[in-house]
C-alpha cells in the first residue's frame, strides 16, 4: 500500500530491525516484538478490540517511513515523533480535535494505516483538525510507547 502520508511538523526517526519474512509499508503503524518492528496486522488479538488496542498502545513504535519487503533485513526508518502530523484512514463520522483514536479492525486483526475512535488507555493518536463528517481520512499526530516526549501512557522512561 505504501501511503505515507506525513503532512506537517517535527519527525524524529529512529532505525529500527526488521525481521526477514516481516512485510512493512512505508506508513503502517508499527509495535516493537522484542527487537524487531512488525506491522498492526501482526499483532496478536485478544479479547476484543479495546483491550487489542490497549495491548498494542502499549507497544506502538511509530510511524514506518520505509517499507521492508519480504527477506529484507535492513533497518527501516520509524517516526516516534509525537509532533508530526499524518493523514490517516478513519471511518467516516464526526471528529473533534483532540478525539482518541486507536488501530482501526478488519476480522478481529488491526489494520496496518487506519485509526477509529479508541478510549484513553488504548489510544495511540489524537485528532489535529475537527471533521463534520470525515471523507475517509483525518489528520493525526501519534503518541509513541517509546518516545519520553509523548503523550502515551507507556512512555515513561524508568
């Protein structure tokens, strides 16, 4: 799919290890297994979608700004910024700024570029623009696990 859709702000990437048979697009969502990143799809599914997503804000890397083929093996760039501005995938309804949102779910697995509305404690994003009824696609900054800067509840370093 590889639709990065960086639009504005500060973007501070790190390298980060990839797996052989791992598969990333540039802009999926990405959650650190161990040493490796993985896309939201490869997370495993619990119960149901909030406590997924809860799990997974507990891993949320960041942003890919590279895809990872299947075999390669070389770093991908991730954004952990919590001050850049993506256009991603939600479905359509009313957001406000500030609206939570979490990995998006298509047949109890997260989607890789598509954010819905989420509870605190599993939200990975926030809403930077108010949407009557959103198109299709919706502005967001993230909120990385491993950014000491970010907003997710995760992040504390110690």
């Amino acid at each position: 799919m590889n639709k990065l859709r960086f639009r504005s702000g500060q973007v501070q990437l790190v390298k980060c290890r990839v797996d052989a048979g791992t598969v990333i697009e540039a802009g999926d969502m990405v959650w650190l297994d161990g040493d490796d990143v993985k896309p939201a799809s490869a997370f495993t599914w619990t119960t149901n979608l909030a406590t997924t997503q809860g799990a997974f804000a507990a891993k949320f890397i960041g942003v890919a700004h590279q895809q990872s083929k299947d075999g390669d093996t070389s770093p991908v760039s991730v954004d952990v910024s919590p001050l850049s501005v993506y256009e991603m995938d939600v479905p359509s309804t009313t957001y406000e700024v500030g609206a939570m949102l979490g990995p998006d779910e298509s047949s109890s697995a997260l989607q890789n570029q598509q954010l819905e509305t989420a509870v605190a404690a599993a939200a990975i994003a926030r809403s930077v623009e108010f949407k009557a009824t959103a198109s299709g696609t919706l502005r967001v900054s993230f909120a990385s696990a491993f950014s000491a800067a970010s907003a997710n509840v995760n992040a504390a370093v110690g």
